[in-house]
C-alpha cells in the first residue's frame, strides 16, 4: 500500500518483475491559462513527428487552445528540444522517470487547462480545425467522447473493429476527445495500462457507464506512422496487448449491455 500510494507498483514484464512509477510527481506549479480545448500528444521519441504534430495543430485549430507534450522519451536531447518549443500556447511536460503510456496520457490531462482534452497520437496530423469540430460534438451534453475512429464489439467484448458509427463502443486514441472533468471524475486512464492498446476502449467504457455516447465525428486528420507499434517487437507486442484485452475484460465482460450493437 506504501508502494502505490507513493505512485509505484510491481509489475510484471518479458524478464520478470519490475517497480516502475505509474503516476508523475506532484510538483507546486502555477495555475495554467483557462482555454476552451487542450490538444495532447505523449512524446516517446522521433522528434520529426512531433514538429509536424505542432505545425499541423498550430496552423489549423481556430479554437481558444493550447497544445501540451508529454515528454515520456527519456530522452535529454528531445527534452532540451522541447522546452525551447515552449511559448504561450505550448507548454511541454517532461516526466522522469518516464511512465506508462495511460499514467503519461494522464499526466497531460492533469496539467490541461483547456475544458475539452483532445488526446493525439503524434503520428496523427491535423489537416483541418479538427479541434472544433470535436468541442462541437462534445457542446452535446449526451455525448462523452468523441473521434474520428470509432470501435463497435463483434458481438462480444473480446475482438473490436473498425465502426463509421455514429454510435460506437468506443473512441481509437488516435484521436479522442472528451470533457476534462469527466476523465478527471473516473480517475482517468487506467494506469496499469503501460502499453497504450485498449487503454483507449477501456477509458470509452468508463465514461460511458457513467451515462453518455461515444460517436464518430468527422474530424480532418490523417494517420502517419504508429511508432510505438513498429518500435515494439512482434512477440512483446502481442504479449502486452493480449494483457491489457485481459485487464479490460477482467472489468467490463459482464456489461454487454454497454454494446450498441451492429
């Protein structure tokens, strides 16, 4: 119970057990400027991706933003490169030690100031104002997260694919939008989730068991690269999803109620 409540945890890995933060330090820092929407990416490297997520965001979002990094990389080059990014708008985050993708994720959500948390993956490129367009389905009290891609359940909670919606099961973090306080009232991405698949569905889900839908939203983006997927061996990545499928069942097999069906 120390352990955790001091933000660490055992967890097991490919070479055994490991004790490895799932939270960021809580640091004294000065309140952040109120804004209509936060646009999120969580860095883990390829420093390419992450100027042409900015460039896109900064050259198409209309909306009252700003835009966060989470600096999850390790990395004392990409962190110096980042925090000479820094300005009004932008704001980097670097956490070291680095964490789990969902205790990173949240870590941004944490420091947001905007009242809509838009959350992209840096490989995902903004080719038009796809922040407004997502606050504008979020002005729609029934709805509690919304995206470009959407997931329906094959009829059970194991295997999900691709839905054009506009109800879906759940929202890819590709590109996922939802109100600040609500991730905040659920506590947020699972932190145990420290590889990113079905981190995203499992967030969907708590939201919506809380009253609310998960639509599709026509949002201009395009998908480039995933790098964490291609970065991780075939082997470790199938380990690490098949994993979180289980963490995800191990809480919500028994609400198929949540399905909306085919």
């Amino acid at each position: 119970m120390q352990l955790r409540d001091g933000g660490w945890d055992v967890v097991d890995s490919a070479t055994g057990s490991e004790l490895l933060a799932f939270r960021a330090p809580t640091e004294q820092t000065a309140a952040p400027i109120t804004r209509a929407v936060t646009l999120i990416t969580v860095v883990h490297g390829w420093l390419p991706d992450v100027e042409r997520w900015l460039l896109s965001v900064f050259t198409h979002t209309k909306a009252d933003f700003e835009a966060v990094v989470v600096d999850n990389s390790g990395d004392a080059r990409i962190a110096g490169a980042l925090e000479r990014r820094a300005a009004e708008r932008l704001r980097v985050l670097t956490l070291d030690p680095p964490l789990g993708w969902a205790a990173a994720a949240n870590a941004g959500v944490q420091a947001a100031g905007g009242d809509v948390i838009v959350l992209l993956d840096p490989g995902v490129e903004l080719t038009g104002d796809a922040a407004s367009a997502l606050v504008e389905a979020l002005a729609d009290p029934t709805v509690v997260v919304a995206g470009p891609f959407g997931l329906r359940g094959k009829g059970t909670m194991k295997e999900f694919e691709e839905s054009a919606g506009p109800n879906v099961d759940a929202v890819e973090g590709y590109c996922m939008a939802f109100r600040r306080a609500d991730a905040l009232a659920v506590e947020g991405f699972d932190p145990k989730f420290r590889f990113y698949r079905m981190a995203d569905v499992e967030l969907s889900f708590r939201l919506r068991a809380r009253g609310g839908r998960a639509v599709v939203v026509d949002a201009p983006v395009e998908r480039h690269e995933h790098r964490l997927w291609e970065a991780t061996e075939p082997a470790e990545r199938e380990r690490l999803s098949r994993r979180n499928m289980y963490r995800f069942l191990n809480r919500w097999r028994d609400r198929e109620d949540l399905l909306v069906g085919q």
